[in-house]
C-alpha cells in the first residue's frame, strides 16, 4: 500500500508511477480514514512533500493517527516501510524525521528515497518556481529517477538515498519549527480582483478548507500551506498578502 500527500501534483505524480511499478494500491491520505486502516500489499510506502526541509506536517500527522493495531499487524507480517519524499532541491534532516515518527510505533524504514522536482515554493523572499528550462530538466529526470527507487523497493534494499543539501541541520532543526509555527496561515491568503469565481482553487484544496461564498473564494482554518490554491487558479488571482504578487505558478502535468 502507498499512502500519499500532494497539493500541486508533484507528489501525484511520484506515488502514481511508483504505485504501477511495485503493483501496490496508491491512495491520497485525505480520502482515508487512519483509525480505520489496516496494512494491506506487500509493503507500507509513504509519498509526501518535504516542507522547508521537513516532513510535510500533514503526513506526520496521518502516520501517528494510524492505530496501534495498524503498526502491530505490519510487524506481525513483517511488512517493509519505506518512504520517497519530493523535494525542490534537497531534503536536509527529513528522513531522520521520519525515522522518529516511526520510531514512535516501534518501526523502523527499511529505505528513505527522494526525487527532485520543479519547484513551487513562493511565500518566502527569494523562493518562487524554477526556470521553464530547469522546470522541464526536473520532469524529464524524474521518470527514470521513480523507476530505480522502484527497483529499490521490489529487492528490499536498505538504504536512505537522498539530497541533503547543505548545513542539513541548520535547515530542519531551526527552519523547519518557524515554518510550522508562523508559515502555516490562512490569515493572508485572499483572492485578487481578477477572480471570476471559478472555484478551481476549491476544488483543488486537498484538506477542503476553502468555500465559495457569493462566488468568493474564502479560506477556513485548516490549512496546510500545500499552495495547490495558489498554483491551480488560472487567472493567478490567488495571493498570499503581497508576497506572490511578482512569483510565478507552477501546473503539473496530468501524467
């Protein structure tokens, strides 16, 4: 079984050709129920963005409301865990961070992957997406990158490969905190007067936290910063206060 998190389609992408090449059931964690899952397939796989350099906050939160009884019945079979996170660049202490959350249920990963992918960051000074050049290298790399992990995973090797980037632990010790405590907000995501109340940025919402209100966007509490919003709306009329005034958007492809 592969559980996966995307918001703009990075991710998707990822868990989808790893879910054909391994044969194991693929499925988004925001159409599950954890307190209802039991393991199921030939092993345990988790697809999820890394966020400023750390576990996506809304996997780790999935992985620890998977019931006890989940984690006891895939060391009863003996189920291999393994992880691949996305990433812009680099993935810094993210794969020790995810050994802890699983060190919490007595599991231990048998591999920790990465692949790189465009980038879709914008809410920081300095961040925006990749060149259409770089964009493009990045998906045209991906596919054979998937395909090795894939190998990986079918012959159980044990491994953590991954980008690292550089000062690794200035980035997830100290970065990543102040991202969870002050870079998970709602308060200054509006729409723009260019909106014409489509409501793709609704629809593309992966935790359901935006409303249409008199064909206005309005955005709730339950907020995850994935900017699937922002990167999904055609008229780039999704912004975050001012900072994505200037930046780019960044659409996934289908496949």
């Amino acid at each position: 079984m592969i559980y996966f998190f995307s918001g703009t389609g990075n991710t998707r992408i990822v868990a989808t050709q790893l879910s054909l090449l391994t044969l194991e059931e693929c499925r988004k964690i925001t159409d599950v129920n954890p307190l209802t899952e039991i393991p199921e397939g030939e092993g345990i796989g988790f697809v999820f963005p890394v966020y400023s350099w750390g576990v996506a906050p809304v996997m780790a939160k999935f992985i620890d409301e998977l019931p006890e009884t989940f984690w006891e019945e895939v060391k009863r079979r003996q189920l291999p865990v393994w992880c691949v996170m996305t990433c812009g660049d680099e993935v810094a202490l993210a794969p020790e961070m995810f050994s802890k959350i699983l060190s919490r249920h007595g599991i231990e990963p048998e591999s920790i992957w990465s692949v790189i992918m465009p980038n879709n960051y914008v809410l920081l000074p300095g961040f925006d997406v990749d060149q259409k050049n770089i964009e493009e290298r990045k998906l045209t790399d991906a596919p054979g990158r998937i395909r090795e992990i894939a190998r990986g995973i079918r012959q159980h090797s044990k491994t953590v490969d991954v980008v690292r980037g550089s000062m690794p632990w200035v980035k997830t010790k100290l970065v990543y905190p102040l991202f969870c405590k002050w870079g998970i907000s709602t308060k200054k995501w509006h729409s723009t007067a260019a909106c014409v109340g489509c409501g793709i940025c609704a629809k593309a919402c992966p935790l359901r936290n935006i409303s249409m209100v008199d064909r206005v966007p309005v955005w709730g509490i339950n907020c995850c910063s994935c900017l699937a919003c922002y990167h999904s709306c055609p008229r780039h009329a999704v912004a975050y206060g001012k900072a994505t005034q200037s930046k780019g958007q960044y659409f996934a492809p289908e496949k």
